[in-house]
C-alpha cells in the first residue's frame, strides 16, 4: 500500500533544509510514496496549510538556503492564537490523520525534537532530523546546518584580521550560540582568533585583557576575540547557576514557576554582553575596541557541500526507514554512517563542548586565550 509521508520545518531557518527535504521527497517518490509538505512549523500543520512535494517542487533546492515550506517558533502546546496560548495538539492530530499520513517528519533543533515528541505522545508515527547551526542536538555527531554557518563565521573572522591590524585594535566577534560553543571555538580556531569565549568556560575578563596586554608587549598591536553571544564571565556564571539550581530544588510547580520567571529576568540583563565585554577590555588595555555582531548571516545563503551530503544522507535515511516502518526515533550521524536514535533518550538533552574536546585541546596548545 502507498505509504503518505508529511513534513515540516521548525525552529531558526538553517542550510541544508531544502537538501534534506528534497532527500526524503525524491527517495519517496521512488518508492512509491506520496508526500505532502506543512507550511510554516507547527502552525501550518494546525492550520492545515500544505503543499504537495511532488517532483516539480523538489526540482532544483538542493542548493537554495532556508526552507521552501517556510518555519517558525510556535509550540504545538502553547501556540499564539487572538492573545492567548492555547493547546492545539489534538488538533494536529486530526489534520495528521485527516491526510492519512502514516508519519510525521520534523526537521529542526532540540525544540523541534521536544514538540515531536509531545505529538508522538498523542499517537503520531515521528521521525525528526538535527538540524541547527548550533551543534548542540544530543546524541548526533553533527547537525546540517553547522558546517555551512562555520564557514560563513570563520571567513567573517579572516576579513576583520586586515583592519585589525592596520588600526592596532581589539576586533570582539560575536558568534552565535546562546548555550553552547561550537560555532564560536570552531570559527575562532579555524580563523586564528586571539581569544576565543564559550558558553562552556566562563571567563575572567581579566585574564583576556592580560592576555591582549600580552601581546601588545610582544609587538603585536592587534587582536581578534571571538565570543558566542552566551558567553559569561565567571560572576554572572555564578548567578546564573544559582538560578538554574533554584529551579531544580523547587519544591512545587509554582516554586519552579517562579524561579524560571526569575532566571529568564536575569538572561535579559546579559543581552549586550558582548558590548560590556569590549568596553571593559578597552579600560583595561589602553587599546581601542571595536565590535562586530554577526548575527543572521551566519544561518544564510546557500548550503556547504558539506552540509548538502549531510542532509541527502539524512534524507535519503529517514525514507528507508519510513520504508521499513521505523518510527518515534530521530536520526544521528555516527561517523560515516546513520543510526536511529530513540526520540526518547534525545529530548531535554544538549550537546555541550566537553572540556576533553580535541579543539579545546588545540586551542590551548597554539596559545589561544579560553578567558579562564
């Protein structure tokens, strides 16, 4: 019997969606199979807006950016509607079953990985595929999406040396990644930062700004830092982590309530960290600081080779499996190969920089400042 496939993107637009997408479409089409695509996350799927993904739409994306099914943020449990946050999962539901799917195929991050599963709770036959520049989804070797976002940081990082250099400046580079490093330490190694902060490491700013005075002294006037935008120094880690521990000591739900209401107050006072971070450096250096936020550059444009053979892989996979009737899994890189992943076992989980990484390593060994 035909089997009907539907799929959506969620979450932040990263390259290689359209690749994956047209992966698993063209495998299916092959094999008999009829796919319908979601537009829009979760929100199209609630709202029942679709396309068809037949051959003529899947005809020449391998090599666009973003996602032709569009995306967004929005929570199948806390969706906005007239104002308010309403629970649509049974409605989801029924347009999945309206369509006859025999599974639901969700690309996106470790949100995207949390809403599958609560509608794979519901009943609906799940796969999901890692998709985020950051890095950061459990139990995958790598998502689609970084290799391109690294390259895109790391040239940024090569272009900002010239005029360093000529003006004798610290140059602070904020990468993207408000939990984790990956792209930061990544790009910072590949592009010869100076300084490289991660989520990871808090750092003491002044030890960065010793290590900027250090070469200063050796007759280098320039320097490059590379920061995520999650980065903090040891003080406000502090904070944080007493925050975070709050949380999980709170007795009841109203505790836990207030105490995550408290933490997401106290994120707030770190955005422009970044800015603070330059202005303290150039106190304690004597050097003039400028800064450059790269921002959504970084998740645009057109996918790596790289990140194109990622996402076929992960594509033409996820088919095989719906193939053979595997679901409520996610689908992890593991070295030169793919492995169904117990949806399970990923959510609420994140990949962090271990402290015994080999970049880390690599990092220390050619004089890079970590801030600790």
């Amino acid at each position: 019997m035909t089997k009907y496939i539907g799929i959506l993107t969620a979450g932040g637009d990263s390259p290689g969606l359209n690749a994956a997408i047209r992966g698993i479409g063209k495998a299916a089409l092959e094999l008999g199979m009829q796919v319908v695509g979601f537009r829009d996350g979760f929100r199209g799927l609630m709202e029942n807006r679709t396309i068809r993904l037949d051959r003529s739409a899947l005809s020449g994306i391998l090599t666009v950016g973003g996602t032709i099914l569009g995306t967004s943020r929005d929570k199948p449990h806390r969706m906005p509607i007239g104002g308010k946050l309403l629970d649509m999962t049974d409605v989801m539901v029924d347009n999945y079953h309206k369509h006859h799917l025999d599974v639901l195929v969700c690309l996106g991050g470790g949100g995207t990985q949390k809403n599958a599963f609560r509608l794979m709770q519901k009943g609906i036959n799940i796969i999901t595929l890692p998709k985020t520049i950051d890095n950061d989804v459990a139990m995958t070797d790598v998502t689609f999406g970084f290799d391109t976002a690294l390259g895109i940081a790391t040239e940024a990082i090569d272009r900002l040396h010239s005029t360093a250099h000529s003006h004798h400046r610290i140059i602070v580079v904020e990468v993207m990644g408000h939990k984790t490093g990956w792209l930061t330490l990544g790009a910072g190694l590949a592009g010869g930062a100076d300084v490289i902060l991660i989520p990871e490491i808090p750092y003491d700013v002044e030890k960065v700004a010793e290590a900027i005075r250090w070469r200063s002294r050796e007759g280098k006037g320039f320097s490059i830092v590379a920061v995520a935008e999650g980065a903090m120094s040891k003080k406000d880690a502090s904070v944080i982590g007493a925050a975070e521990e709050k949380i999980e000591k709170a007795e009841d739900k109203a505790a836990g309530k207030k105490a995550k209401t408290e933490l997401k107050k106290m994120e707030s006072q770190y955005v422009g960290n970044t800015l603070r971070l330059s202005n303290q450096l150039e106190e304690l250096t004597g050097l003039e600081s400028r800064v450059t936020i790269l921002g959504h550059v970084q998740r645009g444009g057109t996918p790596s080779a790289a990140d194109r053979l990622l996402a076929t892989r992960l594509g033409t996979a996820c088919t095989d499996l719906i193939n053979q009737g595997t679901y409520g899994v996610m689908i992890a890189i593991r070295g030169e190969s793919t492995e169904p992943m117990p949806l399970k076992d990923v959510v609420g989980k994140r990949k962090h920089v271990p402290m015994d990484h080999p970049w880390i390593a690599s990092a220390r060994y050619v004089g890079t400042s970590l801030g600790d």
